[in-house]
C-alpha cells in the first residue's frame, strides 16, 4: 500500500490530477520494466487490484444482539468522494491503459451502489462506463485499419466476407455502406420514420422520491401536477402563509413561519412544488428569507429534491431579477446553506441563473462567482463548466418553479458579464477539460465580431489563451482570425500569446 501513497497524494492534492498521474505511473512502470527487483510491482493490473480490493465497513444496524453489522466494500468506496471522483476520471482518460472488462466491471459496481453515492463518483462512473462500453472499442477497432496506408493487403482471405455475410451482399439497401446488412436485419424499431411521432421515446418523467420537481430539459407535465386541487384545508392553510410570508416583518416570526411551511410541505404528505407555488416565499423581504433558508432544511445533506425546492423557491426568484448588488444577508445564507447542498445549488440556482433569459448582469455574475468558489472544488466547477458548454439539455437540466420558466433559456446568451465570470473561474484555477476550451474557441469564433470592441471580451480571450494553453495547439489559426477581427487594448497580447503557443 505505501508504493501507492504519492499517487493518492496527487489525486487529493493536486490542480491537474489526471495528468500528473498519468506520468506517475508511466515513470513506474518504466522502472518496474528495468528492475525486478521490487516486492510489489506497480502495472495497471495491481491498481485496479488495489481499487477494487474487498474490505470490511461495520455498520450500526441498531439490532440489540448485534450493533455492528460487517459490510463487504470495495477498497475505493472507502475514500473520499473527490478522490474517487478523479480516480474515475483518470482511469476513463486513460482506459487504454487497463483492462477493459475490468474497468466496466468496476463503474458497474459502484453504481450498483448508487444510493449513497456521491453525485460527482456517479457521473465519472457512468463517463468510465460509456468510455469502456462495447460501440466505442468497435469504432477504434474500425477507424485502426490504414486505409490511407498505400500498401497492398496480401491474401484473399482478408478481403473475402464470412459465409454469414454474404447472402446479405447483395442487399439493395444496406444500413452500413461498409457491412452489408439491410435495415429490416435490424429491426423495424431502429429504423421507422415513425419513431420522430413516437412521444413515449422522447417523454421521460424522473421520479424524485414524493416531490414534483420541474426540471427543464425533461418532458415532466408540471401542468397536470399543478392542477390537481388540493383539500380546502391545505389552500387555506397555504393561503394564510402567504399573507405571513408578505407580511413577515422580524427574524423571530421567520423561524415560526419557516418551521411550518417545512411541516406543511414534508409532513402533511403533499407535494411542496404545488404548496410552495401557493406560498410565494419568494416575496419575503431579504432579511426574512435568509432566515427563512437557514429554517427550511429537512436535515438530510444528502437529499436533492427539498433543498433545489428552498432555493428555487425563496432565492433564486430574487436573483434572477437582481439590478443592484445582492443582499449581503441573503446572499451570505445562501452560501451557507449551498455548501451543505451543493447539488441542489447546482441544479436550482447555478444553471438557472447563468441561462438567464436576458444574459447575466454584474451582479448576477458576482452572485454565481461568490457561489462557485466558495461552495464548489475546483474539480466540480470544472465538471459544471463542461455540462454548461458541452452537456445537451438531458444533461444541463435545471430546476425551477413553473411561474419562473420565462425568466430563463435553453441556451446562453452572451453578454460583457457573462465573459468576466468565465475569466473569474478561469483565474480561480479551475482547469477545463479539453472539449470545454474546444466550445469556448467555437463560440469565441462566432461572436468575435459583435464583441469587437469589449475589452471584457478582450480580457477573457487573453485569460483563455494564457490558462489554457497547452489545449490551444490546434486552434491558433481559428483563434488569430477571431483576434485580428477585434479592436481592445489587448488585442495585440493576445496575438502575441497565440503566436507563442
């Protein structure tokens, strides 16, 4: 175990820790080829060894006769959930490396688990399990032939088809120009024009434990949520907090009023998107929701679905209509309260609010900036970049209460704040992966022109050359195009940066 103590260092410690490992271990294995002197040899195969070797958790089963029950884990689970995010993330960097079977075997298994598993371990198990699925070694078994090559295949063989196949060659319509089989082969369900009609494919529904969240990207009927009435009871009970709400006047009644909207939206058995929409309690004064905030959570850090409901029920309505700075009460609850929900402060509040309708203002982006550092690692600020600029709507979903939707888009809108809150993540040493910086040359391509004289445009193109440099190599010409079409005080540093590269 003590050979593999600097490589854990680096996962835990280190800004860039799929790069740096990748060198730890080739260096390793480099001097574990030239000697065979060591006891305990470091290859690919004795880390997955490592990771996935069984150990022993006592769980307290609350039983009388037995309080500690043994429970039968595997080696990573035990480690912090941002290490074992970045392990997952370096073995599908470098999946090439291990076995694939192995690897697949390992994604499986921890999110078989997925119950307690930290959002961040799920979604690079599941990136490790796409990388490692069988299509994708098909295509680089597929695109590995030369064909460019020039050299003759000798051997009839070779280029003969297998007996399975050659009835199928002479096909009049093959699926594949390159395998010879006809779409009925495969089925009428995977290729029917029919299926552009089929609702039920495109319609998914995400079932979050009793809650009815609003999550926009998913084709959820909010509407049939809504409509259904509540007892008479319950509207007036809801009623009644709404005029409170409205007339919340000091900190003492906010602890009152917060403690029974919780009850009436956990205890009473109803569904809190439809009560907090009778509610408003968006509409209490700044003072009273930070109070309202810190009295709302359910006690559990790990659920999703109430807290995205407290922020995008009391905070995010006030944000997403800032023109002036925000609160500093308000906003210093929010932070508070984002840290011990991080998830939910992702899907409630940081997506809805940077697809603003009308772009981001300043103080909207001081808000998000504030939150992002302060509440998020630098790897996950890293991971909510790539979502925001790569990710399709099924990924980049947000949560939001129906009556809000207008105030927010599918789809970015550019503005000079926007551009100065990608140069604040740029300079908080968030590193972005490759196909993030590759959307961001993409997008600073086509709106070089509009922004020809912003020099907030200016600074984040020369903050995105200077950061990430060494992902740039092959977008100097792109990227000298776009400069040369924009008239700053940095115009020329950036084109020297560039030249650089």
């Amino acid at each position: 175990m003590e050979a593999w103590v600097p490589l854990f260092d680096i996962f835990m410690n280190s800004p860039t820790p799929e790069i740096e490992a990748s060198l730890w271990l080739q260096q390793c294995f480099n001097a574990t080829t030239l000697s065979s002197s060591t006891t305990t040899p470091i290859t690919a195969s004795s880390f997955l060894s490592l990771l996935t070797k069984p150990c022993n958790l006592f769980v307290d089963d609350s039983s009388f006769s037995s309080p500690l029950t043994p429970k039968r884990i595997m080696f990573i689970e035990t480690l912090p959930g941002m290490v074992q995010s970045r392990v997952l993330s370096f073995l599908a960097l470098e999946n090439e490396r291990f076995n694939g079977k192995e690897l697949s075997k390992l994604a499986r298994s921890l999110l078989s688990e997925s119950q307690g598993l930290d959002f961040w371990v799920k979604k690079a198990a599941r990136d490790l399990l796409d990388r490692v699925s069988e299509p994708n070694h098909v295509n680089k078994w597929i695109s590995g032939f030369s064909l460019e090559s020039g050299e003759e295949v000798v051997g009839q063989e070779f280029e003969s088809l297998p007996d399975w196949l050659k009835d199928m060659d002479a096909g009049n319509d093959p699926l594949l120009y390159w395998l010879p089989l006809s779409a009925a082969d495969c089925g009428p369900r995977f290729y029917n024009d029919s299926l552009e009609n089929d609702e039920s494919l495109f319609s998914q529904v995400e079932e979050n434990g009793e809650n009815g969240l609003k999550e926009v990207g998913d084709e959820i009927e909010m509407d049939r949520v809504l409509n259904v009435p509540l007892e008479p009871e319950i509207e007036n009970m809801a009623a009644s907090l709404r005029d409170r709400v409205i007339n919340l006047e000091s900190s003492f009644k906010a602890v009152a009023l917060g403690n029974e909207i919780r009850e009436l939206c956990l205890d009473k058995g109803m569904d809190p998107f439809q009560v907090l929409c009778l509610i408003e309690p968006w509409k209490a004064e700044d003072e009273a929701a930070s109070v309202l905030i810190s009295h709302l959570s359910s006690g559990d850090e790990d659920e999703l679905a109430w807290p995205s409901q407290v922020l995008c029920s009391i905070v995010l309505p006030k944000f997403l209509v800032l023109e002036e700075p925000a609160s500093r009460l308000l906003l210093t609850s929010t932070i508070e309260y984002s840290k011990l929900h991080q998830r939910a402060a992702v899907h409630a509040l940081l997506f809805p609010l940077v697809l603003r309708k009308e772009g981001i203002n300043n103080p909207i982006c001081d808000v998000i900036t504030r939150i992002l550092r302060e509440c998020l690692h630098p790897a996950h600020v890293s991971a909510f970049c790539q979502t925001l600029l790569c990710g399709g709507e099924d990924e980049r979903r947000f949560i939001l209460l129906p009556c809000h939707e207008y105030l927010v888009s599918k789809e970015l809108v550019w503005t000079d704040s926007l551009f100065n809150l990608l140069h604040n993540i740029l300079n908080h040493n968030v590193h972005l992966t490759q196909d993030s910086v590759d959307r961001l040359v993409y997008h600073v391509r086509n709106i070089a022109e509009r922004f020809s004289k912003s020099l907030k445009f200016g600074n984040f193109v020369l903050c995105l050359v200077t950061k990430c440099s060494s992902l740039l190599n092959s977008h100097k010409n792109v990227l000298t195009e776009a400069v040369e079409c924009t008239n700053t005080l940095v115009t020329k540093s950036i084109l020297l940066r560039i030249t650089s590269l």
